[in-house]
C-alpha cells in the first residue's frame, strides 16, 4: 500500500521545526486548505487570529514558514523592503522561486524604474478616462440577466466584468479570457501535493504567460497605439529600453494582476450582501454612502496572502528571524483585526478607521488599485440601480478557496422581478 499517495497533502508539506522557532510559536496553517473554509475564506483566517495568537506564529506546512497574524506587523513588514525583501513572494518556496513576474520580485532601487513606467498607465486620472467604458461594461452585464430573476453571480457577472474592462484596457481579444483565466488559478492557487509539484504548475503556468504575451509584446514594439501593453512596451527603464525579459514578466504581471484579484473580491463581497439587506438599504439610500462604502468593502474582504523574505537575522516583535525565512501576510488579518476594528466582521459603511492592506502597502502597493476602486464603485452604483433587494438562492453552498488569491465559486442569487 503506498501510504504516501494517501496522506493528506497538508501531510506531505510537513517540515521539521527548525532550531530557532519555539515550540509555542508553532501552528498548523496550510493556507492552500484553511482549517473551516467551508464557511469562507475570511472566517477561515479569522479564527488564526485568536485573542491570544502570537503575532508571528510558525507552521511547518506548505515547506515551513511564518505568518504574521496582525494588522500592525502586516503593514509594517510590507512598508520595510530593505529587511523583509521581494525576491520570493509565494509560498511554498519552491513556486515563489519559480515565479517570474516583474517588478513584484524586485527590492528599491530596482524597483523604482519599473513602478514609474506601471504607474503612467495606470494612474487615477488615466483610469478616470475609462470610467464610461467601465459603466458600459457593468450595465450591458446586468442587463443581459436582470429581467430572468437570477444570476450565477461568479460565473455570470464577477469572471466576467473585470476581465472584459482590463482586456479592454490592454487592447486584447475577449476570447483570450478564458486561458487566461486558467493560467492565473494555476499562479495563485498552484495544483500539486507537495511543494515541488506546486513549483513545477507555477513555472509552467508562468512560461504560458510568457508563450501569450512574446508574440504580442514584438507586435507593439514601436507601435503607436494607447493601449496599456503598447504604453508598457515603449517606456524607458533608466533612459534605455526596456529589456525583453523585463517586458515579458511585467505584461504578464498586469494581466494577472487584472484578472483574478477583482473577480473574486467582488464575489466575496456579494455573497455578504446578499446575506445583509440591511447595508444593501443603506446604499441604496444613500449613494454617499455607497462611495464611502467601497473602501470599508476592501478592508473587510482582502484576497492576497503573500510572503516578504527575511534578509537578515534579527529579533522582530519578540521573535527570532533567520536570514532566508519566509513570512506570510495574510491581508485579510490587517482588515480584521479586533485590535485595529470594532466589531470587524461587520460591514459598516459609517465606519471611520478603514485601515487595511488590502492592496499592501510601501513600494509594491497595489498598481491597479485605482482600477479596482472604481469598478468596484461603478459595479455597485450599476447593480443597485437595477437590482436594490437580492439574496442567496435557497440552499447556496459557494465553494471557497483559499491560496495566494482567495477564491469563490458557486453564487446563486435570486431577486424579485
Ligand atoms: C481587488 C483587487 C486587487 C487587489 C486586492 C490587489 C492586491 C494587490 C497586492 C496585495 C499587491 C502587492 C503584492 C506584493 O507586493 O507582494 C498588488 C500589486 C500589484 N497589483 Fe494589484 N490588486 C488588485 C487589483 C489589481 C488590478 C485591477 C491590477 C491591474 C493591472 C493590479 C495590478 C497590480 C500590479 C501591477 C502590482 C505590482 C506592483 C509592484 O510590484 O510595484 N492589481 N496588488
């Protein structure tokens, strides 16, 4: 009987506590498959973070690594990139290692260059140059459904809307959505038992990343056009041009970065307010509110749990590092955190303090939060119009994932027509 194959994965992803991790530090966390996801992701996290958990606590899944359990930590370790460094972000560290993505794996100064470039295609006021194109989107969604009663809210609205607007954005065909899509679950929530495995579907799912965007990255190459890749394709890194390798990890970067980060979050979000018409009603009567709301949605529905990469021993809260250890950053515990937030499950649109690193924070933070807000902002003034009181189909069960993008599938919702 090969014993091996029937091991839980968790199982095969156990590593021996090192020397310097004490015993009561230790946790068992896989955060490919979080203890209580059956009920979200987000409850799921919730429960690490226990009156009582160490700030950083340690588990030896998923190769062994820390995690940071507080708002505090998440924020500051994010914000300080010259003793917690980019050069592997995911774990286990085998797929961190083989991700390839440009300028998330690279540490200021280096950085700096290609942010700048990201930035001028990216920035508010070019976002708010799409803003109709964004609305036309939504409504021509919603109304493709609205009068049927239901959607599948994942399949027929979230997979879709963010995808069509960013492949827009890109000058891309909405045909490619769909391999795209696979590609981006295969980055985020790598298929594979064992660290090695997951490593080798990131370095795949990588390289078809890479195999899509060399053939259109030589067709823009001098082009004239103002679509964001042409943009991306055409700026000067430090008064050169941009290096073919750079090219490819940074337009694969923003496809990724455009697809499956929106698509869930706004599944999260919907499915709460499918369960909660009480703060549905407060948008509804008061769009100030729903403006001001959009925010205290991303504090409370964080997807991204990413990893910095220790560069030196040192003691941090209390805690011994090692040079080369990784620690993990679960957004979501910044946005939930009772310490920082009153009542933190609870999405309250009046609230004052809406910390969160929901887009993380210091030199990486989120290039394509802008984008996000509004779509989120249009998506919500858009839906409501049409469709003010909706719920859960009897019966719902969605299906979560948890990974490096949370994930949630299976949606129904229902309304009066
Ligand atoms: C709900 C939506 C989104 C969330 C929660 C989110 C979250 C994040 C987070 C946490 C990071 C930091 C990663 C790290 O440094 O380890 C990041 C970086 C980034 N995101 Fe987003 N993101 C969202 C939407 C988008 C969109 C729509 C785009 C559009 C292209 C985008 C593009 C990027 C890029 C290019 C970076 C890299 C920035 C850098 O390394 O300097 N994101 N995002």
């Amino acid at each position: 009987m090969n014993t091996d194959t029937m091991a839980p994965p968790s199982a095969k992803h156990r590593v021996p506590v090192p020397a310097h991790v004490p015993a009561d530090l230790v946790r068992e966390i896989d955060i490919y498959a979080l203890d209580g996801i059956e009920e979200g992701v987000h409850e799921a996290w919730k429960k690490v973070q226990q009156p009582d958990t160490p700030p950083l606590v340690w588990t030896p899944l998923t190769g062994g690594h820390w995690i940071a359990t507080r708002g505090v930590l998440i924020d500051d370790i994010y914000r300080s990139p010259d003793r917690f460094s980019s050069r592997v972000i995911w774990v286990p560290r085998e797929a961190g290692e083989a991700y390839e993505m440009v300028p998330t794996k690279m540490d200021p100064p280096e950085h700096t260059p290609y942010r700048k470039a990201i930035d001028k295609g990216l920035n508010l006021a070019q976002i708010r140059k799409v803003e109709g194109d964004i609305r036309a989107v939504a409504i021509e969604l919603i109304e493709g459904f609205v009068s049927t009663g239901q959607c599948d809210f994942a399949r027929d609205f979230a997979g879709i809307f963010p995808v069509k607007v960013f492949l827009a954005i890109a000058g891309l065909p909405m045909d490619d959505a769909a391999g795209l899509n696979l590609l981006a679950k295969e980055m985020t929530r790598p298929s594979g038992n064992t660290p090695e495995e997951q490593g080798k579907s990131l370095q795949t799912a990588n390289a078809g990343f890479f195999a899509y965007v060399a053939p259109i990255i030589a067709a823009r190459r001098g082009g004239t056009g103002t679509d964001l890749i042409t943009q991306m394709v055409n700026s000067e890194i430090n008064g050169a041009p941009m290096a073919e390798d750079k090219l490819l990890g940074l337009v694969s970067l923003l496809l990724l970065g455009g697809l499956d980060t929106v698509v869930n979050f706004l599944s999260f979000m919907m499915i709460y307010l499918a369960r909660h018409p009480e703060t549905v009603a407060e948008m509804v009567s008061d769009p100030m509110k729903l403006q001001r709301g959009v925010e205290e949605m991303f504090r409370r529905f964080a997807v991204v749990s990413d990893a910095r990469y220790v560069v030196e021993d040192m003691e941090y809260h209390g805690t011994q590092l090692r040079a080369g250890d990784l620690i993990l950053l679960p957004t979501a515990l910044h946005g939930l955190d009772d310490t920082q937030h009153e009542n933190p499950m609870k999405v309250d649109l009046s609230r004052r303090n809406v910390a969160h690193s929901t887009f993380a924070q210091g030199p990486h933070r989120c290039a394509g939060m802008h984008l996000a807000r509004l779509e989120v902002l249009v998506m919500l003034q858009e839906w409501l119009a049409r469709i003010p009181r909706f719920s859960l189909k009897d019966g719902a069960a969605p299906i979560y994932h948890a990974g490096i993008v949370a994930a949630v599938e299976d949606i129904p919702l229902v309304w009066e027509v």
